[in-house]
C-alpha cells in the first residue's frame, strides 16, 4: 500500500518529538555526579543503547530478511549505513552532550542537520533549493542562533571541552545528513524494518568492538540505580526501536532536507526538558528562538501541501 503524505509527517513529528527528548536523557547519564565522574562514558552508553535496540530487533528482522533477501551490495551498504547514522554518530554525540549539556549540543546538532543535508543534496543532485526553502532555512538558522545567544554562560567550560564537545557536535551533524541521504536512497526498495535493524545492528557491533579497548568501562554499568536504568530504556527502545523506524518510515515519501528541516524543531524539546529536569536555563531569548524554529518548519510544511 502507497504511505500517505499525512501517515508520513505523523511518523517524523514523533521521531522529532522523542528524539529531541534524548539530548537531556543523555545528559542526565553523562553528566558528572558529585564525584566529578559521569554515570556511564559516551562510548558505553552508545555500545549499550544499541546493543538493547539490535537484540528486539533481531527476530521481527530475521522473518523480513526471509521474505526479502539482500544482495551483497545491499548488505555492505547497510553496513556502511550503520557506522555512518549509528556508531560514530552517536558516539561523537554523546561526547558532545558530556561537554556541553542538553540544549548546546541539541542546538548545534539540529542547526547544522538542515544546513548539511541541504547542501548535500544540491551537490548530488537529488533535490532542487527553493526560494521558500531559503527562507525557511534562513529563519530556523537565525532561530538556531537566538537559542545559542541564551545560552552564553549556560556551562562552566573546563580547559578544551568547548573545544573538543563543538567539534564531535559538528561533526555529529555532517554524520546525520550522509545517513538520511543514504537510507532515503535505499528505503525505495528495501524495507525500513530491515534498513533499521541491518544498519542498527551493524553499528553495534562495532561500538562494542570498541569498547574492548578500555574494558574497565563497563565497570559502571552494574551499579546503574533504577532511575538511569529506565533512561537508558528510554534510549534503547523508545528513541532507537520505535524512532528509528518512523524516521525511515517518513523518508519513504518525504524528502531527506524537508525531514531535516522539522529535526529544526528538536532544541525546543530538548531545551524546555533541560530546563525542567537538569536545571538548565530557561529564558526569552529561548523562547523568541523557539518561535523562530517553529515558523521555519511551518514554511516547510505548507511547500509540501503545495
């Protein structure tokens, strides 16, 4: 059956909703405790974040894979797609959020997505810029930046963590844009169950591979009280499982810059939750970007009802 525009922008507002949630769950494991040591290292929580996705998806993934087997280029690409939207993104993510804190690194991150993969799909031809795309590119930039203004001296930076938490963040955006480039190519003829888990799973893999080289990182983990358990879960099932899969799902009639442009939208979520549960602060400025951000994926909408 053809997937309706309608069932299509549904899905996307929900993977933006709860991943824009993420940034401060992800915050409240990596930030550090009164002993100046976080809860769980970026690289751990990643390994196990996806570790938990790939397993429930193993099963209704398998019986996919029976229905419609994949070719050997096919399978390389899933697996480059995993290290691309999974492994290092999510790694240089979490390292930024450890180094900032959750409305910094959901502003940077989501600024720049539009941007990257705008640009992107100009250079590889797959879509066309607008005068309304300007526009709303325009306004989400500057609502991007009145959100960045707020938060001057929002964090009490030590030695290089700007430094250091700005560049994984960057970088973490450029990741972005290359797998919703990527996966809009391949969600035309494979399932999205199947690009899910494939390119989910893969990227496990190799964030477990990793963390073998500091073994003592999982150390932590066991003594997880029940609260940072359930924020993991969050990660693990909500944002990875069921987001990943309505994302993919969108990019099946929505183009990847029109779905990057509504991610726009994620900071506000991240920052209103920041400010509620971690203490982060909440101020006009926040709001006027906000208001910004919000017109910016409404020009948006209305060019894809046009």
């Amino acid at each position: 059956m053809k997937t309706s525009p309608r069932a299509a922008y549904a899905a996307l507002w929900v993977a933006t909703l709860v991943w824009g949630a993420s940034f401060p769950v992800a915050r409240y494991l990596l930030q550090p405790g009164a002993d100046g040591q976080a809860a769980i290292s970026p690289l751990v929580l990643a390994a196990l974040r996806f570790s938990i996705a790939s397993v429930l998806l193993l099963t209704p993934a398998a019986r996919a894979l029976r229905r419609a087997p994949l070719g050997r280029a096919e399978w390389w690409y899933l697996v480059l797609l995993g290290q691309v939207g999974v492994s290092v993104y999510f790694w240089l993510q979490y390292v930024g959020v450890q180094k900032t804190n959750a409305g910094i690194s959901s502003i940077v991150i989501l600024g720049l997505i539009p941007v990257f993969t705008a640009v992107a799909a100009w250079l590889m031809r797959y879509e066309r810029f607008s005068w309304l795309q300007v526009a709303a590119l325009a306004i989400g930039i500057g609502g991007v930046w009145v959100l960045g203004q707020s938060q001057n001296g929002a964090v009490a930076w030590r030695g290089n963590d700007l430094t250091i938490g700005l560049v994984a963040l960057v970088a973490n955006a450029a990741c972005f844009a290359i797998y919703a480039l990527l996966a809009r190519r391949l969600v035309q003829r494979v399932s999205t169950l199947t690009v899910t888990a494939v390119s989910m799973t893969s990227g496990a893999v190799v964030l477990l591979l990793a963390t073998l080289v500091n073994p003592g990182a999982w150390n932590a983990v066991p003594h997880l009280h029940a609260g940072e358990w359930l924020a993991v879960l969050y990660l693990a099932l909500v944002c990875s499982v069921a987001a990943y899969y309505l994302f993919n799902f969108a990019l099946t009639v929505i183009p990847a810059s029109r779905a990057a442009f509504l991610a726009l939208f994620e900071p506000v979520v991240a920052v209103a939750l920041g400010s509620a549960f971690l203490g982060e602060r909440l101020t006009l400025l926040m709001l006027a970007g906000a208001a910004l951000i919000a017109l910016s994926v409404a020009l948006v909408l209305r060019r894809g009802r046009a």
